[in-house]
C-alpha cells in the first residue's frame, strides 16, 4: 500500500542507500552498501566545496564501504571508497574504517565503531552506512545460521524473537516456526460490563 497522495511540493534532494550481501567463494560474506546524494539545485559553496560549485544532478555524496564477515558476525576486513565528497580531504576518512577489523556486529557494536574512529577522523557518511550494513548482513547470512542451529541437539533461543511485532515471543509466528520458545500472554482481555 503507498504512501497517501502528499500536499503540492516540489523535490529538493534524493538519498539512495543500496546494500548488497554476497557470500564468497572462501566461506566469508562480503556486505557492500552505496549512499548518493543529489541536490535538485545548484548549490553555491566557498572554494573549499569542489571550486565553489555542485552543480544539480551532480552527487554531493558517493560514497561505498564493503565489510567483510564470517559468520559470527566479527568484521574480517573492510574497504570504503569516495567517488564525490563535498570536500577534496573526505577521501581520507575511507582509511579510518580499517579500524572496524576485529569488531563484531551485534548489540552495541555502533557505539564502539564510533569509540574506535573518532569523529575527528571519520565520515558521518561512511558512519551512516554501519546500520544498514548490519541489517543487510543479517538478512544475507539468516539461511545459514538458521540452518546451523537446527541441526543443534539443544538449540537455543533465536535472536531474531521479541525484535519486533512479527517476532513476538507471544506471536502466532514465534508460535508455528518456534513453539519452544512460544511465551503465552496471560493477560486476558475483559469484556466491557454495562
């Protein structure tokens, strides 16, 4: 179902996040993730910004970052590149990802992303990528995964309950796929007395 018909308006900017999952020949998952702005305007800048000028059409962000991961999660290597940055030293935050390598992603990994890359040396974009890129690998390597611990004798509970509505732990989903782990809601509802 789309969105409601908006009021009259007129189309400024356009962000494109894409991420893809790939699973690599050696057993690692490659996660890529894109971010393009483009302005629908000319946008006048002192010198520093590309000679002073992003013409409309024009990205004022491409950016790319690849994180490589086994399937604990734990980032193996990463790559970022900068194809069009507003400022000619953005490129050298690209380096500054590296720092990445030996993290794993899971709960609270973005908070220690940022400890390990200091704002200082980073790129809010390349930083804006970490979420989707995490979800993205989730979704990439979920088959897998779910396939390894229904082997296991004593599996334990699937991170993926109580993330969300689909996935409550009281849920007819939770219920069919997991009913091990199934969690009754008690609370009953009462009717109304007149």
């Amino acid at each position: 179902m789309p969105l409601p018909n908006p009021v009259e308006r007129k189309k400024l900017h356009d962000r494109n996040i894409h991420c893809e999952g790939f699973k690599r020949a050696d057993g690692l998952y490659d996660i890529e993730a894109r971010l393009v702005d483009i302005r629908t305007f000319d946008c006048s800048y002192d010198e520093e910004h590309r000679g002073g000028l992003i013409k409309a059409g024009e990205p004022v962000h491409d950016i790319y970052l690849r994180v490589t991961l086994d399937l604990r999660f734990e980032i193996q290597d990463v790559y970022a590149a900068s194809d069009a940055t507003p400022f000619n030293v953005c490129p050298k935050a690209t380096s500054a990802m590296k720092a990445l390598v030996g993290l794993r992603i899971g709960s609270g990994w973005v908070r220690e992303a940022k400890q390990r890359i200091g704002t200082d040396i980073s790129c809010t974009h390349l930083m804006d990528l970490l979420r989707p890129i995490a979800t993205t690998a989730y979704q990439t390597m979920y088959a897998e995964i779910e396939e390894k611990a229904r082997k296991k004798p004593n599996r334990g509970k699937p991170a993926i309950i109580g993330t969300c509505l689909a996935m409550a732990a009281d849920g007819d989903v939770v219920m069919k796929r997991w009913p091990q782990f199934y969690e009754k809601n008690d609370e009953t509802q009462s009717e109304p007395t007149d």
